[in-house]
C-alpha cells in the first residue's frame, strides 16, 4: 500500500505580472518543524549564520514578525558562542558577561564546549 501524497500548498506570486482577473501562483515553502512561525529554509539560514530569524525578514507592514522566533534566539546564541570561541578577546568576553544576563552566558558557555577552535560542532 502507498502512502498518501501531501496536498501542495500554493500562495500568490506577486513578483510576476499577470493579465487582468488573473494571479500567478507559487508552491507555498515549507514551514519549520521547529517553531511553526517560520519557513523552514530561514531558520535553516539563521542556524547555519549564527542570527535570529528577524535578520533575514524585511521589516515592512504586511510582513510576519518573527522577531520572537525559538529558533532564532538559539542561532543567535550559536553565533554567539563562534565568536566566543574563533574571534573574542578575554576583554570581548568579559564585557559580553557583563553585559548578558547569567542564564544566557551560561547557556552559550554550554555551546562553546560542544565547539572546536574553529568554531564547528566537535565529531
């Protein structure tokens, strides 16, 4: 028995011309697994870029806010915590200390361990 095939969503393509009485349509992207706030491809980015979500979204009316992204928050802290282990100096760090509250510093120690000198996850 096969399984069923997932019904394809699709939204207005806006960036095409389209005759009169007529909307070109786009297959709708994949949303994240993870926070549902996002598609899939920008958490994705954010994770792999090591910033919140909210960086790659134009903030123009009519646009989603995602500024509150679960994802987003933790690529910041795993950008965070590259720098931190590849680019900061003692001084860097000990302002970025200063300057977060103890849950977040303790949270990016955290991902500095898990990380070589070259700022990858350790095999």
């Amino acid at each position: 028995m096969t399984e069923p095939v997932p019904e394809t969503r699709w939204e207005p393509d806006y960036t095409l011309q389209a005759p009169e009485g007529h909307t070109w349509m786009r297959q709708a992207p994949e949303d994240c697994p993870r926070c549902g706030c996002c598609t899939k491809t920008l958490c994705d980015t954010a994770t792999e870029r090591g910033l919140a979500c909210s960086w790659y979204v134009d903030k123009e009316p009519g646009t989603a806010d995602v500024s509150d992204c679960p994802c987003g928050r933790a690529a910041e802290e795993l950008g965070f915590a590259r720098y931190y282990v590849t680019k900061a100096t003692p001084e860097q760090r000990a302002r970025f200390e200063q300057r977060h509250d103890p849950d977040k510093v303790a949270r990016v120690k955290a991902l500095v361990d898990t990380l070589d000198e070259h700022g990858r996850p350790r095999a």
